[in-house]
C-alpha cells in the first residue's frame, strides 16, 4: 500500500490519473500546503470528482510547488463535510470563472482517493441515496392532484425533476424539510447567488421563481406538508427563490392560516435578515426558526459579498429580535478556508456571538471560484485553519451546536 500523498491530475477528456512523483497539496486563502494524513478523510461515496478547465494542478515536487502537466481535480462534497483546503492550481489567463460549486483539495492516499475535510454532521437526511427515486415521479403526481393549480407545486416539481433539489423532493415524499419559495425578488446582491447571476459572470445552477405566490398557497402547501410529513419542516428562502421577508405580509399572514389549522412540524425561514420590519411581522405570526445566511461579522467584509441594500446592524437588529421571542436562530456561515478563520474574522465572530447568542452555527462550503472570491474579499495569510477556527468557536461558546444544515426540532 502506498503511504505516500501524491497530487491527481486529469487530461483533457476528464480521465483521473495519479502523479507519483509530486506531493498532494491544498490551498487555504492564497497559500499552498503539503497536505498530511491529518488533513484527510476518505472520500464520501456520494461525492463528485470534477476537473477544472483551465488550470494546471499543483504538486509539490523537488523541494518546491510547481504546476504539474495536467488540469487540477476538485471534489464536491455531499452536505455533512465541510471541506478545509481548496484544490491548487495555476490558471491560465484565458481561464473563465469556474461554476457555483464548493471545491475541495483530493488527492491519491494509500491507494484511495481522500479530501481535505472534516465530518461534521450526520448526513442521512442528505444522502442522495434518499432521493430521485423512481417512485418520484408518482408522488409528484399525487401532491398535483391533492392541490391543484398550486403555482409553488408546480414550482418544486420542476425544482425537483429539472434541478434536482433536495428540499424541493421533500414535499413529495412527505417528509423532513420542505421548501415553500415566495419571494422573486431580493435585497442584496451576493457575490454568489446561486438563483440569479449577471450573463457575464456564470450560469446559476437553477432558476429563481417568477411569480408571487397567494396567502392561499402558501398556506395550503404548508399545512398539506406539515399535517403528513414525519419530521416536518417548512422552510421559506430556498435556492429558486430571492429574499422571503419581502413577502413578509403573505408569509405571516400564511403562518397564522397554517397555524390555526395544525400545530405539527416546525415552521422556518432561510434569510439573509436584513429586512428587519419584514422579519418581526414573520417572527411574531408564529415562526419556529430562523437561519441567517452570514459570511462575515466584519462590516465591510459583509457588504464587499452581500452587495446589500441594508447593513449588518439591520442584521444583528434581526436576530436579537428573534432571539428575544424564543425562535431558535441559526447562522448559515458561508465558509471558505482562508476567509472566515482570518484572526480578525474570528475576533469580531467572538464579539458577534458575545452579543448574540445564537443556537447553532451550519458551516456551508461556499460555491464559488477561489480566485474570483478572493479577487473581491482580499487576502491575509494570518488565518487559524478550518480545524481550529471550528475548535476555538466551540470552545469560546461551548451551548454553540456545530453543524451544516437545520435539524429537526420537537414542539
């Protein structure tokens, strides 16, 4: 068995190969790494290997690091990892932007491929195995039948057979967490958003919702979900969709409809809180839960990826609002190793957290070309690494559950 770490590169037709003669290495921020065993897992069954066009992979060979005669292979991990050291790799300068996926460092170990990355949840809810089964198709038809002419039906019908979305499959499968998309419209214009790009930047990986749905069907879909799903969950803000608390007055007023009718499941919203007003009508109709997708706790950093029409403080304004009525709160952290554990990241993470004292951080491997994010958000090498900045959160705040994705909560 080879014990050594050696680099992967493919040709041009996408065939994996091995190279012997270099060392693995891993990228966090700008820097590159020899990556060692303590660094690697074995790669998840249901990850995606993928090459990235372009770019030469980058091995370490003779005492230095050096751009190896083949394209750079990335892994795209299922959710429940969080990756800690990007791929490396030397562009070209005809190179375009690289799609919306969370790329991660693989490499050739004891004969396996393994990536740079960390378990950090348990993932069955998310295992693909679970979903696009041939029943699918079935039990699509039998939610359009039990609620005809409902336009977010037909939404997460095509989100699940055209895109493939986990959440959008669940309504059919009458189980865990449902997206119920609202809103076509956002306030913020994020670096990566993954419904709605400029032509000139990438394609997005699904298409955002052009209709504002009715009080009726919102609620009709919610408690249709929540009355026969086990471990029910509706969740306004999906990826189809832009900011839910512009919806605020339908939402609410679906809330208490579904409300008055049901008390299972767990009601929730995917937001970026910047739409504070919007935020406390949804809190005070009823909501159970709220994550707020976060990428900095550094003012300016925020704005350079959010592009926002609010600020942080209409964000902290959000939270503690939630907090104060029992709403279980937690900050969907767009993670990129060498960004989010920079040592003043961490410190003004420590005064957030301090001051906000929410339940659960989910870590979620950002879908972004490295370059192009950090062509945006600047560079410091001063960072802790992904291990340690997860290690010194829960530490600081040890009530703090770490985690990538909402967990089901019993009322």
């Amino acid at each position: 068995m080879n014990e050594r770490i050696t680099a992967l590169i493919a040709d041009e037709r996408g065939n994996i190969f091995d190279e012997p003669q270099a060392q693995g290495v891993g990228r966090q921020g700008e820097k590159f790494f020899n990556l060692k065993p303590e660094d690697l897992i074995p790669l998840p069954e249901s990850a995606d290997l993928m090459f990235l066009p372009q770019r030469r992979a980058i091995g370490f060979k003779h005492g230095e690091f050096v751009a190896l005669n083949g394209r750079a292979v990335s892994a795209v991990l299922p959710q429940g990892f969080t990756r800690t050291h990007l791929p490396a790799f030397q562009k070209n300068s005809r190179a375009k932007i690289l799609p919306l996926y969370g790329y991660t460092a693989v490499v050739l170990y004891k004969d396996e491929l393994h990536a740079a990355a960390l378990k950090t949840d348990e993932n069955f809810k998310w295992n693909p195995e679970n979903f696009n089964t041939p029943a699918l198709k079935k039990f699509i038809r039998r939610v359009k039948k039990d609620l005809p002419e409902n336009r977010i039906v037909e939404q997460v019908a095509h989100c699940s057979l055209e895109w493939h979305c986990l959440t959008a499959q669940n309504l059919f499968y009458r189980r865990w967490e449902c997206g119920v998309p609202t809103s076509p419209v956002c306030n913020a214009n994020c670096l990566g958003c993954i419904s709605l790009q400029a032509a000139e930047c990438c394609p997005s990986p699904q298409s955002r919702i052009n209709f504002l749905p009715t009080v009726e069907e919102i609620a009709a879909v919610g408690i249709y979900h929540l009355a026969h799903a086990r471990e029910g969950i509706i969740s306004f803000g999906q990826g189809c969709e832009g900011e839910p608390s512009l919806q605020a007055e339908n939402i609410s007023a679906a809330i208490k409809k579904i409300r008055a009718t049901t008390s299972r499941g767990q009601i929730n919203i995917n937001t970026n809180a910047g739409n504070t007003s919007g935020i406390k009508k949804i809190v005070d109709a009823g909501l159970d839960s709220m994550r707020v997708s976060i990428i900095s706790a550094n003012d300016e950093n925020y704005q350079k990826y959010y592009r926002a029409g609010y600020n942080l403080d209409a964000v902290k304004n959000s939270i503690r609002y939630a907090l104060e009525k029992k709403v279980h709160v937690s900050l969907n952290l767009l993670y990129m190793p060498g960004f989010n554990d920079r040592a003043d990241e961490f410190a003004a993470w420590k005064n957030f957290l301090d001051e906000l004292p929410v339940q659960m951080i989910q870590v979620r491997n950002l879908n972004y070309d490295p370059d192009e994010f950090f062509s945006v958000m600047g560079h410091d090498e001063n960072f802790l690494g992904t291990k340690k900045f997860l290690r010194e959160l829960k530490k600081n705040f040890p009530a703090l559950t770490i985690g990538n994705f909402s967990h089901y909560m019993e009322r």
